[in-house]
C-alpha cells in the first residue's frame, strides 16, 4: 500500500510538495544540488562582473562601492552557499549508500539542515534587492563591518548564521549516521574513503562552527543591540573577531577540501581498475589533516602584530600539514602507477586536480613562512592562492563528482563529449585567470582592489586573467546545456553504469528504491561490491532475511521552522531604524518557528512501515532490476 | 546496540555475575564519591589558609578537573565499553577549547 503511494507518478503540485516534505536523503541530496548550484551561477556571475572591472586600467564598469559588495558576496556565496551544499549534495546522495544504510541517522533534521540553509543563503542575497550587500569583505573584520553603513552587514550577520545552524545540524547527523548505521562487516576501516572524509569533515564543522556562531552573535549584539565586543571605543577588541572567524575559517577550508579529496579517492581507483593505494595511510592523513587544521588559524592574522614566538609557532605548524597532504597525493599517484586507465570525464578531472592543487598547496607553504607572508599579505598572490586550493581542489571535485555521481543521483549520464569540452575550457580558464594573479600579487597588486592605474604593469596580467575568466564561463554554460540535454533525452542507465564501481553504492538498483536497500548488505571487505564481483557474483550477498522496514513519514515542519527564522530576521534588522513593524514582525517569526518545533515535539509521528509482501511483489514486478 | 550496559537486565546474564558486577561498581561510586568530598573539603581548607594565590588558583583548578573526570567516568558511566566514540568527541572538543583559552590568554590578552 504505502509502496504503491510512492510508486504513483505524481502532477506538477505533487512533485513540489513532495521535495517541499521530503525526508529521503537522496531527495535532499537533489535539493542540496540545484540550491547549491544556483547560488554557484549567482556567485559566478559576480565573479565575471569582478574580472570585467579589472579587465582594463581606469575602469569604470561599476562604482568603487558596489564593487566591495560584488567581492563580498562573491567570496560569502561561494563558500557558505555553493561548495559547501553541494558537498552535501554528495554526502546525502552517496554516504547512507555507501556505508549500506537505509536513511541518514535523522531524516528530519536533515531536512531541517537544507531549509535553514536555503532560507539563510535567500535572506543574505535579498540584501541585493533591499538597500545594499554586505561590503566588509567575506571576512566581515569588526573595525570594517561595525562602520559599515546601512544593513549590508546585518544581512551577512543573520543570513550565515540562519544558514550556519543547518551546516551544524547536517554535519552533526553525518557524525551519528556514521558512527551508528554502517551495514554489518562495515568496519570503520572498510569505509570508503568518501565516507571516511565526509566523517572528518563533518567532525570539523561540529568543533569549527560554534565559533562562528559566537563571533556572529556577538557581531549581531555589537550592531543591532548596542553592545561593544569588538568596539574598541567601549573597551572591546577588533582582533577577537578575526581570531573567532580564522578558528572557523581555517577548519572551514578542510571542510571544504576533505569531501573534495574523498570524491577523488573514490574515482582514482574506479577508473585505474585498482584498490586504493595505501588505503590506511589515506585514512590516517585525513584525520591527521583534520586534527591539524585547528591548530594553525592565526597564519591568517601574522601581520597584526602576534609577536615573533606566536607566529613562529602558528608557521611551524601551518607547515606540517604539508606532510599528511604529500601523503595523500603520492598515493593517489600510486593508485593510478600501473593501473588500467580510461580517461572519461571525471578521470579526467581527477588527473588534471593532482597539478592544480599541489601549486595551491606550495603558495601555501610559502605564505606559511611569516617573515615572507608580510610581502605576501592582502595582495593577488594571496587571491591566486585560495583561487588555486578552491577551484584546482574543491570545484574540481564537484564537476568530477558531478560527472561520476550523476547516475546514482538522477540514473542518467551525462555526455561524455560535452563534458570533455567543459573540462578542457574550465581547466584551461582556471590556470589563465589564476596563475598570472601570482606575479600581479608580487608586482604589488593589492587585494580587493577596485581599479588599477595604467603604466604600472599590470595592465596585461589583468586582461590575461579576465580573459580566462570567460573561458571558465563558457566551460559552466556547456556544463548547463549538457545537463539539460541529458535530463530531457533521459535515457536510464542502470545499475553500476561505469562498470567498474567499487563500493555499495552501485550495488544498488538503478534507480534507487526510496528503502535503498531491501536487505541490508554483509560487508565483506573494502570495496564491498568489488570483492562480490571478482567472485563472479552481481548482487551483494544480503545480512538479513526480508522483513519489514521502517521509514519516516514525510514533515511540512522543517519548512516551516527556516521560514520562521527567515521572517524574524527582517524583523531583528529594521527594529535598528525604529521600524514600528519590526517587533511584531521578529515576534510573529519566532512564534513561527516554535510554534512548528512545538507542534513536531506534541504530535506522535512514529512513521510506518513497508511490509515484507509489499518488498517481495517489488521484486516480481521487476521493480529491482 | 554496542552501549547496552552489562547490568541492562538481560536475563540471560548471569544473575550472580550481575550481582557481583553492580557490587563492584557500588563500590566505585562510594569511593569516588567520598574521594570527591574530600578534594572539596581540601578546597575550602586550601583558600581558608590563606596560602599565595599562585599556589590556590592552579590547585582548585587541577581539583576540579579531577572531580570532572570523576563525574564522567564513574557517575556518568563513560567507562562502560560502546563509549569510544563520545569519549573521542568530548576530548577532542576539550581539546579544541582548551587551545583557543590559551591563545586568548597569550596573544590576545596579554
Ligand atoms: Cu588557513
């Protein structure tokens, strides 16, 4: 009964009541991709409005003021609203799959997770509508941000921290579907190494963002309530705000960057048809990369004066992450050394990673060096260095995941042809606009600068720079057209379309049953389905006889409780101007949201079950293939 | 699950093995417990005597943290066994603050 309720094809309203409610991991996995990839473009296109600007010395295509905007929400959209969503666009769609479990720890919250961020990401970009973006840089330092005019900053302030709660929730219920719901044989050390990343990484979100969300709370107080944590006039100190948002910022970047090099990890040994190379030593440098990360976020602050024995203290250890991040690459190396290779797109991109991000990862040595960083500091060669680890690391992952993941998300796949011609004029764009920042960084070039003047050698770094920018805008266009191509012809694949998938998440039917698995899986090593493979086997040998599954029914709540939130922060923002509406407004908001956390915490909703006959009809109608 | 404790009224344990198991641990807990007033008492006795504050403030702290792990591992039961994954985050979290406390104290607030 409640399978054919599922089965039934569904009107246009259906369907988005259906995503509106969802709490199945890989319809979420499905919202976290198209959110996280429309705030991509908006963030793109701020990229391109920035690269136009300096395309040419004097130029006046926007004014110095909105240009601070365009940076500030360029780097804040980028970060918070693009790579990390679609990060967990992959760990919802791939992580339950591959660890064997039916569902993330708690559906609802994961849920929950997507729409706080949808509506904090919604919130921060509505500024550009409402009287002006954040203009202090993404990272909003308090001796900017305190004087800057007009709510550009409070919406900085409120939208992260509305959109930082669902990170937190969602990291935290990866922690726990991890630690509780592997499949049995999964040991921890059988773990994919994508699962294994996405563990760390969102260990790394549950220690790194409460300090974020103090450092906001108190930039919130400090502008909306009055308060003089970071006023130095009031006795405050400017400088806790960048210790706060650099504990964040740091662990953010291996946030970020983990997930990336799981995606790679999971490709290199598909298509070189071998194991992992140094599969425990991978898993011992991501942790170590990990714990690392937290010990180092002052090399982002060593020209404000720390003294010589912090700075040389936060230098030495910036450094030694080199070494669990040399591990890492050798063995990708390795992996591929004497495999059987076929270079399909996503290879492709994982090949061509290996390169790009070893140059990021050298300027970051660099910087790392204090005495030299104090050249390095606030010019391009800081910007051609995070260009470098985030695009040559992290959105390289994402297209290479993309690609590779594509038919597990959707049961298509994307064209192999267009994709090529994406990757080659995304890759060439990314090293034309990025590597010539380094010398325009040396030259002097500050960052975060509005224009430049003619005469002073800049002028043809600049255009080289903007010019690949277009290439990388015309590889993401083709990237569109390829999907929308793909998913209009809509030709299914079926199951393990690569042919060489490793882990549990090809073993399943293409497309996914919304149960995942009818019978949980017996894990039998690592790359579970690749041993029952080179046994001549197509299925995985199931744990447990057919029984009935329990599932969680769909809830409005999660909605409801981001819109809640969405609506009071207007009504904490204008309160500022003595708006009369303001008040009322914030009330009604909160009364919103808890009035839905209220009516979830009274109402019994114990979910239901699918019965064993309802699992076994499935089967003869071919429902599994 | 992993965590269910040894004296979670399976019958097919032993009952005189639980009983012996449940003794034990009353024990432990009497000791702490009594371990634990005394560190207070000690304390109380360490301010009242009025020694340098360079020598109290270190020692209440130091007796504090004793009595924290005390709570943790014997009230709370964290030394029971399917505890590895909390006891793992809990420290690394201590960890965490424990590291920025002291940056604070060093550079910032020097
Ligand atoms: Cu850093």
């Amino acid at each position: 009964m409640s399978t054919i309720a599922h089965t039934q094809k569904r009107g246009f309203a259906g369907t988005v009541w259906e995503y509106l409610t969802t709490v199945d991991h890989k319809k979420i996995a499905i919202l976290y991709l198209i959110a996280g990839g429309l705030f991509f473009l908006i963030g793109g296109i701020e990229a391109m409005m920035i690269r136009i600007q300096l395309a040419v010395p004097n130029n006046d295509f926007v004014s110095a003021g909105l240009f601070n905007e365009i940076i500030t929400m360029h780097g804040t959209t980028m970060i918070f609203l693009a790579a990390m969503p679609l990060l967990f666009a992959f760990m919802n769609a791939v992580m339950p799959l591959q660890i064997g479990a039916r569902d993330v720890a708690f559906p609802f919250i994961n849920a929950l997770g997507f729409w706080l961020f949808f509506f904090g990401g919604l919130f921060l970009n509505l500024s550009w509508f409402l009287g002006g973006a954040p203009d202090a840089g993404w990272t909003s330092y308090a001796s900017l941000s305190l004087a800057s005019e007009g709510h550009g900053v409070d919406f900085y302030v409120l939208g992260l921290q509305i959109s930082g709660f669902g990170t937190l929730m969602g990291g935290i219920n990866f922690l726990v579907t991890i630690i509780n719901m592997r499949a049995p044989g999964m040991t921890y050390m059988r773990m994919p190494l994508f699962t294994w990343t996405t563990f760390v990484a969102s260990a790394l979100i549950l220690f790194a963002f409460p300090p974020l969300t103090v450092g906001l709370f108190m930039m919130m107080f400090d502008r909306m309530f009055g308060s003089g944590f970071f006023d130095v006039a009031a006795g405050g100190n400017t400088i806790i705000w960048e210790h706060f948002f650099w504990i964040f910022g740091h662990p953010e970047v291996y946030i970020l960057i983990l997930p990336a090099f799981g995606i790679f990890s999971e490709i290199f040994p598909t298509f070189a048809r071998k194991r992992l190379f140094g599969y425990s030593s991978m898993v011992f440098a991501t942790v170590l990369i990990g714990f690392l990360g937290f010990m180092v976020w002052a090399h982002h602050m060593f020209t404000t004066g720390l003294g010589p024995i912090a700075n040389a203290i936060f230098a030495v250890a910036t450094m030694a992450i080199a070494v669990p991040t040399g591990i890492k690459i050798f063995n990708w190396i390795m992996t591929i050394w004497g495999g059987k290779i076929t270079f399909t797109v996503p290879m492709l991109y994982a090949v061509s990673f290996i390169p790009s991000f070893v140059m990021g990862g050298v300027t970051g040595v660099m910087q790392a060096a204090a005495p030299a960083d104090y050249q390095f500091h606030d010019s391009y060669f800081i910007v051609a260095h995070f260009h470098y680890v985030i695009v040559g690391g992290v959105v390289l992952a994402l297209l290479a995941g993309c690609h590779f993941y594509w038919p597990l998300m959707f049961g298509t796949m994307l064209s192999e042809r267009l994709g090529k011609i994406t990757f080659a004029l995304f890759f060439t764009g990314f090293h034309l606009t990025f590597f010539i920042q380094h010398f325009l960084g040396l030259m002097g070039m500050p960052r975060r600068v509005w224009t430049f003047l003619p005469g002073q050698g800049l002028e043809t770094g600049n255009l080289i720079s903007s010019i690949g920018a277009a290439f990388m805008a015309a590889g993401v266009i083709i990237f569109l057209i390829n999907v929308v191509n793909t998913q209009v012809k809509n030709v299914q694949v079926g199951r393990d379309p690569w042919k060489d998938g490793r882990t549990l998440e090809w073993a399943i039917p293409s497309p996914a049953p919304f149960y995942n698995f009818k019978q949980l899986p017996l894990v039998r090593g690592l790359d579970a389905f690749w041993i029952e493979k080179m046994e001549g086997k197509t299925e995985m040998t199931p744990a447990e006889p057919i029984g009935d599954i329990h599932m969680p029914n769909n809830a409005f709540a999660p909605f409801l409780i981001s819109l809640g939130l969405f609506i009071a922060a207007f009504g904490a923002m204008y309160q500022v101007d003595d708006k009369p509406w303001a008040i009322p407004v914030l009330i009604i908001g909160m009364a919103i949201t808890f009035g839905s956390m209220l009516y979830r915490s009274i109402k019994d909703d114990h979910g239901y079950h699918i019965h064993k006959e309802d699992l076994l009809d499935d089967a003869d109608k071919g429902g599994t293939r | 699950m992993a965590n269910l404790q040894s004296n979670s009224g399976d019958p097919k344990v032993n009952y005189e093995y639980r009983r012996k198991k449940s003794a034990d641990e009353m024990r432990m807990q009497v000791i702490t417990f009594t371990l634990m007033i005394f560190f207070t008492v000690l304390a109380f006795a360490a301010v009242g005597a009025g020694f340098s504050k360079w020598f109290i403030i270190p020692f209440v702290l130091l007796l504090a943290c004793v009595q924290v792990a005390f709570q943790l591992y014997y009230f709370m039961h964290m030394s029971h066994k399917g505890h590895e994954a909390p006891q793992l985050f809990m420290w690394s979290g201590i960890f965490v603050a424990f590291l920025t406390i002291l940056t604070f104290l060093t550079i910032i607030w020097w």
